[in-house]
C-alpha cells in the first residue's frame, strides 16, 4: 500500500518535468526552424540603443499611435 502512494505521488511530477522537456524542445525547435539567415544585434549610438539586422524591417511594422499631448497626462490617460 504505501509503495503504491509513493507512485501516486511521484506522477504529477514526472507529468511536470515531460511537459517542460517537451515545451522546452519545441521551443528549441521554432528558433532553429525561424527561416532568419541574420539574426541581428543591438548597436549603442550615442545616448541610443538600435536594433540592426534581424528578419524584420521597420517599414513592415505598424506605425505608433500618436496622442495629442496637451490632453493627456504622463500615464497615459487624457486630462479632465
């Protein structure tokens, strides 16, 4: 009786570790698999930090939205 609690109690951990091995091996995988040929690197210009390279261009991402700034406050949300 005790050897099969001593089971029971080890088989959500062993669950545990497999999940993690197996999320740990996809991700792994979706890296390796990327299709990046340059990875890219961050580049210190003056008081700035730029991002150079990489798979992604700029021009593809979507534009930041703008806010007026008399109406809204430093967190973010618009004045009374």
């Amino acid at each position: 009786m005790a050897f099969a609690r001593r089971v029971a109690a080890v088989i959500p951990l062993v669950g545990a570790v497999t999940t993690a091995a197996a999320l740990t091996g996809a991700a792994f995988l979706t890296v390796a698999h990327a299709g990046c040929d340059e990875a890219g690197r961050f580049v210190r210009t003056g008081e700035t930090i730029q991002f150079v390279g990489g798979c992604v261009n700029g021009a593809d991402l979507p534009a930041a939205p703008t806010a007026e700034a008399d109406n809204v406050d430093r967190f973010g949300s618009k004045k009374p």
